[in-house]
C-alpha cells in the first residue's frame, strides 16, 4: 500500500492524516480527538475499568498510526495510577517528520509531550518502558500476517483490544472472521474490543466467533460504535 499523506485539521481542531491511496482519513473528520476519546477511551478503557478495578491491564491496539490512541491512553493510565502493557500493530509506520506535524499535544504538559517523542522514537519490536505506568510494544507487521501464538509470546492475554483499522469498506480483508478468530484467542474471558465501524457485516462477524456485541452511541458525526464482550461464560 502507498503510504503518502496530508495533514487535515479535523471539526475539533485536532489533526488528522488524509491517505491519498485509500482516499481514507485515519481518524473522523468530525474530530480527531473527540473519535479516540469517545471510542477507545471511554468506551474501551474506562468502561473496562468501572467493570474491573484492577491495576495491570494488557491492551492490543490494531493499526498504532500517529499514537494518538496510545498517548491518550497513556494519560488515563496515569491519571488513574494504572499500569498499562500496550502492544500495538503497524503495518507502515509513519515517519517522524509527519509525527512531529501533529498537534495533539499542544494544550498538554511539556512531560506529555516528551512520552509522545519517546513513544515515538523507541525501537520497535521490542518492549519498551515508557514511563512507571505504561510499556510499549510497537509491532511492525500485517495484521493478516498476524497469529494468536506470536501476539501470546510478547504479552498476557489482553483485557481490551483497539480495533482500529481502516474502514471495512477500505480494508475489507482485516475485518474478517478469521481476523476476529485470532484476536478472540488472544483475549482474556471478561475482555473487550471495541471499535469506531457499527457495520452489519463487522458486527455478524463479531458474533460469529462468539462475542457479545452491543452497539452503543457513537463519535459526534455518527450514530453507532461497537462494543463487543469475550463473555466470562464462554
Ligand atoms: C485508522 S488508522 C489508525 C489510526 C491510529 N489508531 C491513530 O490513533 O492514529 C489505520 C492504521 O492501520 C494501519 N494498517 C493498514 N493496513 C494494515 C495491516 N494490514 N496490518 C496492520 N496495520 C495496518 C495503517 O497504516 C494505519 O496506521
């Protein structure tokens, strides 16, 4: 895939990156950061965490892009003195040159700002200490490429996935019941995924290898998210 990208502001302020070849944006045009912090944070980890007060948590993020789901992340896990292990997958990293562009930290502390360098600028496929509350895994490789037993190998099963791909209509053959398979494997009972696309057909997958999918009220610009449950029962 050609990786060649323009910088968008988004209605909220916040940047986006616009791929030209997939005539795709990264994130929502009705907002950048309000999509991450309605989507995965709220949705995905907060939600998770008025479930299960626990203090480690093992988060699988797909497609890491610009981190901006990773850094917001990384708040949350200080703000709420959590540890948190990030693995997250990448098929085609972004350069520094288009990371330094980004605005996404300019209201936030200067220490903010270094973790996003940091987490920017550590190795990949390697895990690497962020700060007391938050590691990172940065995996460059194909999501379709992907097993159950490597993502096992570099963590314990994840209590939340970030499924965060392109759009199904973009990138159809990531939102497949085999996909689904080999993340569902990886999940601990009680774990969720959550995901920015309320399609029928992402949804029908989702339930074909066993999640309890719910849909909930989506991003501004848009009716529905989903949030899908690795039931304790099953
Ligand atoms: C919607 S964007 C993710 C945005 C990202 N979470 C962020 O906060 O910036 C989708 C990401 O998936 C990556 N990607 C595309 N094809 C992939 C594949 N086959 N396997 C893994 N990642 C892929 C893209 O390069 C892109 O970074």
């Amino acid at each position: 895939m050609q990786n060649k990208h323009q910088l968008i502001t988004t209605s909220d302020g916040s940047h986006t990156l616009f791929h030209e070849a997939l005539n795709e944006t990264y994130h929502s045009k009705n907002g950048a950061l309000q999509e991450s912090l309605h989507v995965f944070i709220q949705n995905g980890l907060v939600n998770y965490l008025s479930k299960n007060n626990i203090k480690a948590i093992h988060i699988f993020e797909v497609g890491f892009g610009t981190g901006l789901n990773a850094i917001l992340t990384l708040k949350e896990a200080m703000n709420r003195n959590k540890k948190i292990k990030y693995t997250c997958l990448e098929a085609f990293p972004l350069s520094i040159d288009t990371i330094n562009q980004l605005n996404y930290l300019e209201e936030e502390s200067a220490i903010l700002k270094s973790l996003f360098d940091k987490m920017h600028q550590c190795n990949w496929n390697e895990w690497v200490e962020i700060n007391e509350h938050f590691s990172i895994y940065k995996m460059e490789n194909k999501l379709e490429l992907t097993s159950t037993n490597e993502l096992l190998q570099i963590s314990n099963p994840f209590n939340i996935i970030y499924f965060d791909a392109f759009a199904p209509d973009k990138q159809p053959e990531l939102w497949t019941t085999t996909i689904f398979k080999t993340i569902f494997a990886a999940m601990n009972n009680g774990s969720l995924l959550v995901t920015y696309s309320a399609k029928g057909d992402v949804k029908r997958a989702l339930r074909e290898v066993g999640f309890i999918v719910k849909r909930l009220a989506g991003p501004i610009g848009k009716r529905h998210m989903l949030c899908a449950d690795k039931a304790n029962s099953l």
